[in-house]
C-alpha cells in the first residue's frame, strides 16, 4: 500500500520532469523566435497557438470526458504560452 510519504515523493520526482520540460519547451521556443528574427517573421501566429491549445488539451483522447480538467489544462498551457511570450520578448527586446 502506498503512503502520503511515498506518493509526495512521486510528485516531488513529477515537479523534477516538469521543470525540465519546460526548460527544454523555452529551449526549442527560443531557437524559433531566433530563426523568425532572422526572416522576419512574425512573433505570434494565432493559428498554431490555437492547434497547440487544441492538441495540448485532447493529448489523452478523453477531451470533454472531465470538463474540469480540460479547463485546467487550458489554463495551464495558457500561462504557459503566455509566460514564454513575455519570457522570450524580455530577452530579445
């Protein structure tokens, strides 16, 4: 049987992946913010963030399965898109 203890620790190695994917998501973000600079591209493209959002939301199949969750992960990818924009504008104004 598990305990609060072992399963805190689960989420303690869950936090460890997650800063290192989103280290590396700010990684890859800010090689293709460098590469549309150099031809001029646009920052933001509406159309992808959508499919992003889209993608992100339905990754396990079961979108609007759990309404509640689906809402979570909407925001979770919101602030992530959102922070990354600032991020990226902060280090490459």
């Amino acid at each position: 049987m598990k305990t609060i203890d072992s399963l805190r620790q689960e989420i303690d190695q869950v936090h460890k992946e997650m800063h290192a994917l989103l280290a590396r998501r700010r990684d890859l973000t800010m090689a293709i913010w460098e590469i549309k600079k150099e031809q001029n591209l646009p920052f933001f493209n509406a159309q992808r963030e959508n499919k992003i959002m889209a993608d992100f939301v339905n990754l396990d199949g079961k979108q609007g399965q759990d309404p509640e969750f689906d809402a979570l992960l909407k925001g979770v990818m919101t602030s992530v898109l959102r922070e990354y924009e600032k991020y990226l504008k902060s280090k490459h104004s």
